[in-house]
C-alpha cells in the first residue's frame, strides 16, 4: 500500500484534501482501540486523566460541536447537549462516560462522522475561507482551520495520550499474568 494524501473524488479538490486526512486520522485511532474490552476502555491511570472511552467520545462530541457551529450553524438542543456535554471540558474530566463496549464508541464515532461527511460534499473549497466571526464581530478564524482543529488536531494530539494509557495497560497485564 502506497501512504499519500490525495484529494477524495467526491468533494471538492481542498475540501477532498482534508477528507483524506481526516480519514487517516481516524484509521489510525481505529487500529489502537480495535481489541478493548470494556474495563480497558474504562480505565484510568491518574487523578487528573481520562479513560480511552471517554477520549473516544470527546472525539464524537467535539465533531458533533463542529457541525452545529460551522456546517449547520444552529444551536445544540437541550437533548443534544445533554448526551454530548460529558464529552466536553469540562465535564470530561468527571469520568462520566464509562461502561460502554467499543461498539457503542465506534458507532458515535461513525455516526457523527457520516454527517460531516454528508455535510461537506455540498460546500465549495471558497466555504474554508470564510470567516468565522465571534458575537462581536471579531474574526476568530476561518472554516479551514477550525475544520483541521476539531477533526485532526484534537484527535492526534489525544491519539498519544492513547498510546500511553495502552502501554499502561500492556504492562498491567503482564504483571497480572506473573502473579497468577
């Protein structure tokens, strides 16, 4: 298999660029979280860190902000940010989010991912240039960069946190072999 980013056919040719990465992103996230068992996704080592899981959901949570802020531009529901908000700091750090199998966090992942995707197919590559204004005006940035930040940025910088708790994990296994 050759590793390239090329642009995904049904977008846009920028817009299909980013496509391709995100699903890069997201393969690689799959490929650490693909054998878990529930209590490993539970797992926390640390006063102040997160379990997987709850990393797994913020990941479906700060997607699903996205698209109401940037793709939809509407206000979350009352139900909506009632499911989502524990993935959200910060209520994340409350451990709040827990007893789910993988399968539970690869259907909010995928779910939340098909709307975006659905999304992004009837923009332009002119929609990630756009600004996107604060209430007063001021221009915070434009779709391109938060589009990158809460699709990859975010994703990446916790797929290391993953990698960390799963060596814990790796280790706190062997040890309970040897015991037994």
């Amino acid at each position: 298999m050759i590793n390239q980013i090329i642009s995904h056919p049904e977008y846009s040719f920028q817009i299909g660029l980013i496509v391709s990465e995100i699903y890069d992103v997201r393969n690689d996230t799959m490929s650490l979280i693909k054998k878990l068992s529930a209590d490993e996704l539970d797992s926390v080592f640390g006063k102040f860190n997160n379990s997987i899981g709850t990393l797994l959901f913020h990941f479906a949570a700060l997607e699903f902000k996205f698209q109401c802020n940037y793709l939809f531009k509407r206000k979350v529901t009352v139900e909506e940010y009632d499911k989502y908000k524990i993935g959200l700091p910060p209520l994340m750090s409350d451990r709040l989010v827990g007893k789910n199998e993988l399968e539970f966090y690869i259907q909010e992942l995928n779910d939340t991912r098909n709307r975006t995707l659905a999304a992004l197919k009837t923009l332009n590559d002119d929609w990630l240039f756009e600004n996107v204004k604060a209430r007063d005006g001021r221009v915070l940035g434009n779709n391109y960069y938060f589009l990158k930040h809460y699709l990859m940025h975010d994703e990446l910088c916790h797929q290391g946190q993953i990698k960390i708790m799963l060596k814990v994990l790796k280790k706190e296994s062997k040890r309970c072999e040897l015991k037994n």
